[in-house]
C-alpha cells in the first residue's frame, strides 16, 4: 500500500511528532508495509461474523460506586517537571 | 433575506455518582487541587480503566426518562486529542454504540403550543481536568480533580428554530436530569454545561446551512444571549454576500461577544476507534427492568395528573413539579388528606406555592428540614377544612407550627384558637351586642345595610375573632329582620 509523504506529515502532526524529510521517506515506506500486510485479512471471509472489539467474549467489567483511598496531590505531583499552588504548569493554553 | 434559524444542542450533564467513571477517585467539588486524583485519571503508563456501574445506571436512566432506545449493548471508544486538561491524549467516550439514542423530549412553547425535539443520543464519557490560566505569565496551571468525572453528552436533533426554543430545552433538561436524581444541576459549579450548533438557511430552503458551534454556555441566560448574537452574526455575513466559515466559537459572557476558538489549520480529526481496555457493557432485562423501575414518576406526567385528575391550573402544576422535593412534598399532603376533591387540592396547593415556600425562601430551608412537615399541613388544612378554625386563623397556626414544629391541632389546642360554632354561644353574644347597640340596630332597619360589617366587627371582638363567619353573620341576618 502506498502513503504518501503527506500522509505522514498529516499523521504526525496529529501525533504532535517532529519528522524530517529523511524520516518521512522512512516512515512511508514502513508504514506500507505494515498497512499491506494488514490488508491479508481482507482475504479472510467474514460474512456472517459480527464485528469484534474484543479477543475474548467478556463484558461488564464493572465496579461498584465507592471512593478509594488518593493517592493525595504530592504524589500525583511527584514526576511533574513544574508545579505550582499543588497543579502542573504547563505552557499557556487559551480557551 | 429572511433567514430561518437552526439550532441542535449538545449537553453535558456531570452524573451525581460518588467516584469517577473509569476510577475511584470521589467527585466531590471543590477540594484542594490534584488532591482527588490517582495513576488511572491522571493517565499513567499501564493503568486499567474500571467502568463505575453507577453512572452507567444514571446514563441509562436519563436515556429512558428522554424516551430513547437504549442499547443493551453498548462500548467505549478512544477521541484523540492533544489538551493539557487530558492526561490521557484521548478522551473515553461513546461512537458508535452509545448508551442510549432515537429519544425525544416535548417541550412548551410561549404561545400555549408544545413542541417534540429529537434527542439523537446520549453517550458516557469523562470530563477533563481543570485549566487555570495565569493572567500575568504565559502559564496555565492543572488540576485534574475533575479528569475522569462521569459525565454524559446529550445531543439534541437540529430541531430548534429560535434562540427561545433552545433555553425552553435546555431548562427542562436541566430539571429533568435533577428530577431523576442523576445530576446536581449546579450550573455555577459546571455540573450542567451546553454547547449549541447554530446555522440559518433561506426561508424555505431544505438544505442546511453551515453550522458554527457556541461553547461555554453556562448559564440559561448566556445560552440565549450567545444563540442571539450568533443568529445576528452570521444574518450580517449573509447578508453582505459573505460565507459562514465551520468553526468553533467561545461565548465571553463579560463582552457580550463570541470569537473564534481554534484557528483553520487545525484540523480535528479524532479518529475513534473502539478502547480496548474496556470492555462492552451489557444491559439485560433484569438490569434494565430495575433502571426503568427506579426512576420516579417524570414531571410531565406529574403536570398532566394535576392539571387531570386533580383539576389544578396549569401554572399551578409548572411550579409543583419545579422540583421532585416539591412535589414530593404536595403529594404526600394530598396522600395525608384521602382522596382531596379539586377544591382540596386547590387549597393545598395554594398553601405549598404560597406558606411552605415562603418559608424555606426566607427561612432559607430545605423541604427535607423544614418544620412544618407534608402530614402537618395535611393536619393544618384538616382543621379549615372541617371548620374547626378559619382560614384567617390558619395563617397564625402556620407560624406558630414553622416557629415551634408543633402540630395545628396541638396549638389549637393549646391556645384555645378553635372557632365557635355553637349557635347558643354566639346567640347571647350577638343579644348583648343588639342590646348596647339600640341606635344602629335602628338605622339599620331603617336601611344603613353598611353597618351589618360594624355588628360582625363587634361579635368577633367580642369571641377573639374565634366566632364562626359563617354562623355570625346568618345569627345577626336573622336578628336584625
């Protein structure tokens, strides 16, 4: 399958990844590869198969309503490059 | 050109459930920043989200209570963005199963008229964390105490055609999520928030036209008001030969205005796909027999039986049913006094909207405290009812049982306030009075009808204003032939 460097600059701006001219050819040709060696499952017939999400045929993993220790604000804090006032700074974001 | 106005509505209603969605952090407002956070909510490499089986009965609730479809099976997916206030790069939420869809809410229209608004679905996702930014430095600070509170998107069909129609929707909407208990409502707080797609066609044109969607409506004010200006922007750009460009836009409720949010080149595009760390949920009959069952009786159907059986005004039931405390209380009065007539149930309701909730606004209570219990008043109204006192007198008792939290019959009782009915009693009373007072019984006859009101002022003087009105005045009739 063939992806065009705009393709990936598309995907990686998305990705908010930086990708120089010689990584796209890279990446274009890897990410072909990739996409035509998924494409052999299109051979497969599906007809009649309900679509899956899931290997296994489990549901409702769920949980009943009750509140957990915190972990408290130090620790959730512990890893951030900066913070402030017990919240992470990051660059200036409008809206 | 006359335009005509299409508005479709999105609503994100936070779910009252005591933890997040997908962990077990508590959603209490308010708390210390970060402080209700763990490795799930704030994104942390190799965490497992475990679904909160509260919301999705609150979800599902709010499905039925609209008259949608819920799908028994229904999963999550992945949105993909990039936002500081999204720890995860992607927010969970619901594409394509939802959790209910196909629904449809009646709303009432200024001229007397109702109006069906498509509910398209309703989907579960999470909040995201809170943004504070600096006003002196180019930084914004996060708190992620909201990130992950359960929250679901009503989206509305483009059904509404004027910026009125819009707040009638998003109000009833707002008192139906209170009603069935699965959200606060606190639109201060941000429990309650709305976004509204706005568009105008030419009169008569079948076709859409392009749509902007208004963010950061808050209150029901700002929603109208911002629907307005947009109406008014977008009728300017057609007007003068121009093409409303699809963008996001960002209501500021100081200036009164709304600007462009997010600039062309950033393309949105999220690409959904299903989460594979969640798996799908299943609703069986059993699970949404006991949803269905759960909810209480919705408030148009409470509006309807007033307006029906009970034969009250139909501004009576709209301020009834405001509330389901309210009209939980009214009817547990009804159910105090039997089977009311219509003139009962007047009565009640009069004393509801007018005393009760007189007192819990100046009292500043809740119906759940207040003194003056359904069963007290039921007891109150008893009394008038059966002319033990009058209606007059009914007010006193009241404030003596708000003040005290004493039965009506106790302070009755107690304070000797029970009217005479007894004719003998009020006979010689009404003889004396005849008796001391010759001269104006004598104009009387002779036709100053006016001074039956003096004789009546008199004989209530005279028994404390606890003599019968009824009995009074049919004695002094009879006396003064």
């Amino acid at each position: 399958m063939k992806i065009t460097k705009e393709e990936i600059l598309y995907v990686a701006n998305l990705a908010r990844l930086n990708v120089d001219d010689v990584e796209v050819e890279k990446l274009a040709a890897q990410i072909g590869d990739i996409l035509s060696y998924v494409d052999t499952l299109e051979k497969v017939d599906t007809d009649g198969v309900e679509p899956t999400t899931h290997a296994i045929d489990l549901t409702n993993a769920l949980r009943e309503d009750v509140v957990h220790p915190h972990l408290g604000a130090e620790k959730t804090l512990a890893n951030a490059p900066d913070e402030e006032e017990n919240m992470f700074v990051v660059p200036k974001v409008v809206g | 050109m006359e335009y005509e106005v299409v508005i479709g509505l999105e609503i994100h209603a936070q779910l009252k459930t005591n933890t997040k969605i997908f962990c077990g952090c508590s959603t209490a407002f308010g708390a210390e920043p970060n402080s209700q956070t763990c490795p799930v909510c704030t994104g942390m490499p190799g965490v497992l989200p475990v679904l909160n089986k509260t919301a999705v009965a609150y979800a599902a609730r709010a499905g039925v209570a609209t008259n949608c479809t819920i799908n028994r099976v229904n999963r999550f997916a992945r949105k993909n963005y990039f936002y500081p206030d999204l720890p995860l790069g992607y927010q969970i939420t619901q594409f394509a199963l939802p959790i209910a869809e196909h629904g449809h809410l009646d709303i009432e229209l200024p001229d007397g008229g109702t109006k069906r608004i498509g509910i398209t679905r309703i989907h579960m996702e999470n909040d995201a964390g809170k943004l504070n930014h600096d006003p002196m430095r180019p930084i914004s600070l996060v708190n992620l105490n909201r990130a992950g509170v359960p929250l679901i998107e009503i989206v509305s069909e483009p059904d509404m055609r004027s910026a009125a129609e819009a707040g009638v929707l998003v109000r009833k909407m707002h008192q139906l999520v209170r009603h069935i208990g699965v959200c606060d409502g606190n639109m201060e707080e941000g429990s309650l928030r709305c976004d509204a797609n706005v568009s105008l066609r030419p009169k008569g044109q079948e076709e859409f036209g392009t749509r902007t969607e208004m963010k950061n409506l808050n209150s029901f004010r700002n929603i109208e008001r911002a629907i307005r200006y947009e109406i008014s922007r977008q009728t300017d750009i057609l007007d003068n030969g121009g093409e409303v460009i699809q963008e996001t836009r960002l209501w500021n409720a100081d200036k009164e205005i709304s600007t462009s949010m997010r600039s062309k080149e950033d393309a949105h595009d999220y690409r959904y796909f299903p989460d594979p760390d969640l798996l799908p949920v299943v609703i069986d009959d059993a699970w949404y027999d006991e949803i269905v069952k759960s909810l209480p009786e919705l408030p148009d159907a409470m509006k309807a039986r007033y307006v029906e059986t009970l034969g009250l005004p139909v501004g009576d039931a709209e301020v009834l049913t405001s509330t389901l405390e309210l009209a939980t209380y009214f009817d547990a009065c009804l159910a105090a006094l039997g089977t009311p007539t219509p003139k009962q149930a007047k009565l009640a309701a009069n004393w509801v909207m007018g005393s009760v909730l007189a007192l819990l606004h100046t009292e500043g209570m809740s119906l759940a405290t207040v003194p003056v219990s359904a069963d007290m008043l039921a007891g109150l109204l008893t009394l008038v009812e059966k002319d033990v006192i009058s209606g007059t007198m009914a007010k006193t008792v009241f404030e003596e049982m708000a003040a005290t939290g004493k039965e009506a019959k106790i302070i009755v009782e107690e304070k000797g306030l029970a009217q005479v009915s007894d004719t003998s009693e009020i006979e010689g009373i009404v003889d004396t009075i005849l008796a001391n007072n010759p001269s104006e019984v004598e104009a009387f006859r002779g036709g100053k009808k006016k001074l039956m009101g003096f004789f009546v002022g008199q004989v209530m003087k005279a028994t404390k204003g606890k003599g019968n009105p009824k009995v009074v005045n049919q004695l002094l009739g009879e006396k003064l032939k």
